[in-house]
C-alpha cells in the first residue's frame, strides 16, 4: 500500500517554520524597528530646528554680531587715531616751543631801545638818529605801531598830523644806512602788561633794553623798575649852549609871564628867559643879562634883568 501526503502538508510544514522563525526573531526586530524609528525621529527633529536656527536666527544673530563688531572695531579706531593725534600735536608743540625757545635765544640784539609812542609823535627821536649819536637796535613794539596808526586816524587834525609824522619818520630809520643803527618791528605776543607803559617795561626787562621816550611818568615807572632811560628832553637840554650868569643876550620878548612885570622871550633852542621887570618890553626885541638858571624836568628857564 503506497503512502501519500495531503496536497495541504508543505504549506502546513512552511508556516510552521516561519513560526518558528518568527517566534525565535521577533524580540530582535522589534528592537531593531523601535531602535529605528527613534533615531529617525530625533534626527529629524534636529535637523528642522536646525534648519529653522540657519534660516531664522542666524541671520539675526549675525547682523547683531556684525553690528557689535563694527562698533568695536570703529571705538577702537577712533581711540587709536584721537591717541595718535594727540600725539603729534603734543611732539608738533614740543617743536613750536623748541624753535620758539631757539628763536628768543638767537634774538640778541646790539645796545637794544625800545621807542616809546610819545617819543616816535614828538618829532626829534628822527634827527637823533641821522646824527648817529644812538647807536645800536632801536625796538619797535607791534602795540606801540598800532597805537601810532590809531593817532594818525584820528578826528583831532593836530593829532593826526603827528601820527601821521611820526609814521614818517619811523619809515625813514628803518631805511637808516648807518652801520651802527638798526630798526627791528617786535611781536607783543606773550606780554602779560595791561597797559601800553607795563608793556614797554616787561619788553625792556626781556630784552635788556633802554626805553627811549619823552613821557614823563613813564620815565617814572621805568626807573622805579630798575630800567635804563634815554629822555629826548634831557638830552635836547643837555646839548643846548651853556648860559652861566651874568652873560648878556639879546632876545626877543613876545609876551607877558606870570607876573604882570615880566615879559618872556625864547631863545633859537626854545629856552623860555623870563625878564623880571620886562613887561614893557613885548613886542621889542631888548639886550638882558642872566641873573640864574632853574633846571626843571620840562626844560631849563633862564631868568634875566633888563639892562
């Protein structure tokens, strides 16, 4: 008798393999998927909230950074230039008071004056000069000029004419060809007197200089400073002819003094003579003799007898 198996029986034996199978391998697969989807899962979170970080936030962050750094970056620039700057106008200042300081030691000048307003405007400071009896540099003050330029615009017609004369005559001693004489314009710059005669005074102490003038309380001041004066009126008085008394003169009597017995003449120099007892002699001109001298700080005065 032949044996055969039921047409069902392969399909029987195949799915009880692949349960055995399936049986034996399930743990592992599910661990695989579970291992599989998690994975998958938090890589795709991250690379959205990465994306989203790229398209969103960086640009911000960026332009934020950048802004920052352009701040920093210009501070310190403009704190590197203001540092360099101040740098060169410190070494450029060094150098301006180094030239300044080897310019004020070079200016040493040969038997220095230096000229007073009143004695440019009262004329005879000139012809000292061509006679060339100051030898040395004769300063001129910047104010002193300005001072002599605001007289020659003057409304006073008297003034202006001697601004402007004494204009003149600075001109001509700066074009002095004597050897012995030069004319040198000075800067005020730096003097700390007020006025024009505390100027002149300070300019005098910085440069060792004498002051040639014709003022009267500035010849005060000067000397109470210890500073050396040339006054045109004493030396026109030094240099008029020696009178002594007793010695006869012929002058010319144009008018009455203080006294209504006087009369007063001038000689050719300008000296005043007062005549006692020659009030009637104005308008003549009349031979007197010298009875004495009085010295005044305006000027000598001769006083004479009628013969």
């Amino acid at each position: 008798m032949k044996l055969s198996w039921p047409k069902s029986a392969p399909k029987v034996a195949l799915g009880i393999i692949f349960f055995i199978i399936g049986f034996i391998s399930i743990d592992s697969l599910i661990r695989a998927v579970n291992l599989f989807e998690t994975n998958l899962f938090h890589r795709i979170l991250g690379g959205i909230i990465l994306g989203a970080v790229g398209v969103f936030l960086l640009p911000v962050l960026s332009s934020a950074v950048s802004r920052l750094v352009s701040e920093f970056t210009d501070h310190v620039s403009k704190q590197v230039v203001l540092h360099v700057a101040g740098q060169i106008d410190k070494v450029k200042l060094a150098r301006q008071q180094a030239k300044r300081k080897k310019e004020m030691q070079k200016e040493v000048y040969l038997m220095p004056m230096i000229l007073d307003t009143s004695a440019i405007i009262d004329g005879r400071i000139g012809e000292i000069v061509k006679t060339g009896f100051l030898p040395g540099t004769m300063l001129i003050a910047k104010f002193v000029l300005i001072e002599l330029q605001h007289i020659a615009d003057s409304s006073d017609s008297l003034r202006r004419a001697r601004g402007r004369r004494g204009l003149s005559i600075l001109e001509e001693m700066k074009k002095s060809r004597l050897s012995s004489f030069k004319c040198v314009l000075l800067s005020d710059e730096g003097l700390k007197g007020k006025d024009v005669d505390g100027k002149l005074v300070e300019l005098a102490k910085k440069y060792k200089a004498r002051i040639v003038t014709v003022d009267f309380n500035l010849n005060k001041v000067a000397k109470v400073s210890g500073i050396s004066v040339l006054n045109v009126n004493e030396l026109v008085n030094s240099v008029k002819t020696q009178i002594l008394p007793g010695e006869e003169l012929t002058i010319h009597v144009i008018q009455i003094g203080k006294e209504l017995t006087q009369g007063v003449g001038y000689l050719e120099d300008g000296t005043m003579v007062v005549i006692e007892g020659g009030a009637d002699l104005v308008g003549q001109t009349a031979t007197v003799t010298v009875s004495r001298l009085l010295q005044t700080a305006a000027g000598k005065m001769i006083f004479a007898k009628k013969i």
